[in-house]
C-alpha cells in the first residue's frame, strides 16, 4: 500500500515532515488519513492507549522501529497537534485498523517489506 495523494494532502507538510524526522531512516512509518478526536488509540492487543491530553486533536502516526520483526516489538505513536506539539507513546504491537485509518509512507527514507494482510 502507498501514500495516496489524498492523505498527503490531508496532513499538514509541516507535521508529516516532523513525523518523518522523529520516526527516522530505519522506520517504518504509516500516515493517518484523518486527524484523530478521541482521546483513544486502540492497538491491536486488548489494551487502549491513552492520550494525555484528552481534548486536543492529534495527528496519530504509527511508527513500525523493527519492520522486519514479528509483533510485540518496539513501536510508537506520534501524536503531533498542528503546532508541532509532540507526545511519543511506546507500544509493541500496531493499531487496530492499521490498513484503514493509516496509509504506509512510501517516501525514500522508509523501509518496505512487512506484510500487514493481518491488519486487514
């Protein structure tokens, strides 16, 4: 799956730019394709991930740090306001929904190769 020209045009250059900064040459990245309200992420394991801050709007990435490995891996969310405010949550597993709310980046520095027909 590839970055579409619609979720590039719905994050702002200046967040994605930030997301693609932190996340790193060695990262898999995937690009939301809305920003996300609630103040939940939920991953694909039981447990939510809590925003700390509840009423702000976030943009949500999810940044794959060993795309090659199996899950309970280390992971994050970036959440990135539209100010650059930033808060990074470790994880070791993805998002439930991956494949449908986040699109994988296909820019340069990203690394290609895992197979996400689980997610769907």
């Amino acid at each position: 799956m590839s970055i579409t020209s619609e979720t590039s045009s719905v994050v702002p250059d200046n967040v994605l730019e930030k997301a693609r900064e932190i996340a790193g040459p060695c990262s898999e990245l995937w690009i939301p394709n809305r920003k996300m309200i609630s103040p939940l992420v939920m991953v694909w394991g039981l447990n939510p991930i809590w925003f700390s801050v509840p009423c702000s709007e976030r943009w949500v990435f999810f940044c794959d740090d060993d795309p090659g490995a199996l899950w309970e891996h280390s992971c994050r969310l970036l959440l990135i306001t539209d100010e650059l405010d930033l808060e990074i949550r470790s994880v070791d597993v993805p998002p439930k929904g991956l494949t449908v709310d986040w699109t994988k980046d296909d820019s340069p520095e990203s690394i290609e190769g895992v197979d996400d027909a689980w997610a769907e």
